[in-house]
C-alpha cells in the first residue's frame, strides 16, 4: 500500500520541484505518471521538462510509446499505460485512495499561495486520509522542503 506526500509550494513552483521528484522515483526503479487538469499546460510542462536543466526522459500521453515512457504525462480521466509505480498530481488532479492503495507512492503538488489550491489540497487529503491512505505534509515555506506534523 503507498502513501501520499503533499508538497506545499510557497517559494517555487512546480518546475523546480519536479525534477528531484521524478529523479527519486526513477532512482527506486519506479515508472512515473505525472497528471494534470489541463491539456494545454501538461503541453507546456513538456516542454519544459525536455528545455530544464537535466534530462528526464518522457512523453505526453496519447503517443505510439506510451508503455515503454519512464514519465508519462496525462490529463484526468486519462489512463497511464506505462505501469507507473509512483504519481505525481499537479493543479489540483484527483487522485482517488484506491489509486494510492496500488501505488509505491502518490505526490499531490499544490501553490499555497493560490487559495482555492489550498482549499483543493485540503480536500483531499481529508479524502485520502479518510480512505486509510497514510499521509505526509512537506513545506518549503522555512527555505528548505521540511516534513511537518
């Protein structure tokens, strides 16, 4: 069963973030679904992704590799065939418990400078918790990602 780790943005952005994420997961072995809301922004998010610093080998969902992308970025409703073992959630992405229950492990990406963000974050994890998935809270907002109780 895996767990969810919220990470609370409030010096960066998900950009920044991304990289030691999907660095870790791939370390232990783990394909990775990284899900969005939005269409249009997981484009540029590609993008992105192929521009930064580093290389982390990836593909937007709906291509004719799909199941051989180490990282493959999705839409909701938009199932992952690479047999991803860790998620990562941005823009507030659902991200159901029985979904963590079959994961190595779940990462929800939230700005808590955006306040309907924070209340989307909020809500699930109250959702995750009350689905038995265990929980993790990270800040950023002490300069350094921190695990808080």
């Amino acid at each position: 069963m895996g767990s969810a780790l919220f990470y609370h943005l409030t010096r960066s952005g998900p950009a920044q973030l991304l990289p030691m994420l999907v660095g870790k997961s791939l370390q232990a072995g783990w394909r990775v679904e990284l899900r969005g809301r939005d269409r249009a922004r997981q484009a540029a998010l590609d993008e992105n992704l192929w521009l930064g610093e580093g290389f982390l080998p990836h593909g937007l969902a709906g291509g004719p590799h799909d199941a051989r992308q180490p990282v493959l970025l999705t839409v909701e409703g938009q199932a992952a065939a690479n047999a991803a073992r860790c998620l990562i959630a941005l823009d507030g992405a659902e991200v159901a418990g029985a979904e963590c229950q079959a994961l190595e492990r779940a990462c929800i990406v939230f700005d808590g400078n955006d306040p309907q963000a924070l209340e989307r974050a909020r809500a699930q994890w109250r959702a995750l918790k009350e689905a038995q998935v265990a929980a993790e809270y990270w800040s950023e907002a002490g300069g350094r990602w921190e695990r808080r109780q």
